[in-house]
C-alpha cells in the first residue's frame, strides 16, 4: 500500500495577497482558484505559485500549513519557515 503524498502550497495574486493550502496535485490546484472555484479566492484572481513544498505526509503538511498561515502576512518570517523546512528535508 502506498502512501499520498501531500503538498503545501503558496498562491500569490498581483496584489500581493497570498493564499496557503494543502493538496495532493499541486497544478490542478493552482487551475481551480483561477478557474474560480473557490469562493475565498475567486474575486482576488489570478493567481501564481509563490511555492511548492516537497511530498510529504499528511500530519506533516498540516504542520507546515499552520506554520505559514501563522505568518500569512509577514513575507519575512513566510520565508524563515520555508527555508527552515527545506533545510530540515536535507538531513
């Protein structure tokens, strides 16, 4: 049996409004908040992918998506934590 691999993700609009989630398809993802699927993000639309975090379980993801909402408006800190987490993934 294989496990899912989840991803973090950060969207990103023009007017520097960021969007932090989680998901097992990355691009699809990225597809449907511009697609306007999602009522939380459809009237801030277009989106780009700020960042993708590497496969991971699903309680870790969780983790590392509390981090970066904690954070949501402090790009800064955003990128101390996206920095910590890839550090930590090349023990």
């Amino acid at each position: 049996m294989s496990t899912k691999a989840y991803f973090v993700y950060i969207l990103k609009n023009r007017m520097n409004r960021r969007f932090i989630g989680i998901t097992e398809n990355p691009d699809n993802e990225l597809s449907l908040h511009n697609s306007g699927k999602f009522k939380g993000t459809k009237q801030f639309k277009p989106w780009q992918m700020e960042w993708i975090s590497s496969p991971q379980t699903r309680n870790d993801s969780i983790r590392l998506e509390g981090a970066l909402r904690h954070h949501k408006t402090n790009t800064d800190m955003i990128y101390t934590v996206i920095r910590d987490h890839e550090l930590k993934g090349l023990k």
